[in-house]
C-alpha cells in the first residue's frame, strides 16, 4: 500500500458547495475508488489559500487523479468544474506532494 498526497485549487466562495456534493458523494465514485484500490482518502481545506490538500492510500500506481479515461469519474470532474480550477478535460488541476515524513 502507497500513501499518494496532492493538491487542488478550490473557487473563491465556493467552500459550502464543495463540501455539499462530497457529502453526498455519488454511490458509483465510491465504488470506482474501491475497486481502484483507493482507500483512506481525506480532503482538508485551508481556507487562507482556498488550497484543497488530499491523501490516500494506493494499492498500485492508480491514484483517484488517474481516473479519467473512466466515464463515472469524468462526470464527476464536470460536476466538480464549476467550483475548482480545471483543466481543459475538466479534471481537476492537481499537483503531487513530496512525502518527506511519515509517522505510523
């Protein structure tokens, strides 16, 4: 199992939609993630920088980032556009983090 951190870019004023749709998140990406081998997935959000940070944990090399040829997960990226910066595909801008400590 492999801990995979990144970060999104939340919309300004956009904080209570966010947290609204992944409240109830769809049944179907729940279970794409699972079946993908994602698990322990949290997303925090820093509200100085709008900043979304996210971790999980991968069985494999296939992150909840590299979803995107499926056509459940790309829904919810076009459901997710309007309140994070995209890119043209509509997935999500997101960068990868560096893990430089980790504590068991």
């Amino acid at each position: 199992m492999k801990r995979f951190g990144f970060k999104m870019y939340l919309n300004p004023g956009c904080e209570e939609e966010y947290a609204k749709r992944h409240a109830n998140l769809w049944p179907e990406i729940k279970e794409l993630l699972e079946k993908s081998g994602v698990s322990d997935y949290t997303i925090y959000w820093d509200k100085e920088t709008n900043i979304l940070f996210s971790t999980q944990k991968i069985e494999g090399e296939t992150s909840s980032q590299d979803l995107g040829a499926n056509d459940i997960q790309q829904k919810w990226w076009d459901y997710m556009a309007d309140i994070m910066r995209v890119n043209p595909d509509n997935s999500p801008v997101s960068v990868e983090l560096q893990e430089v400590f980790h504590l068991d």
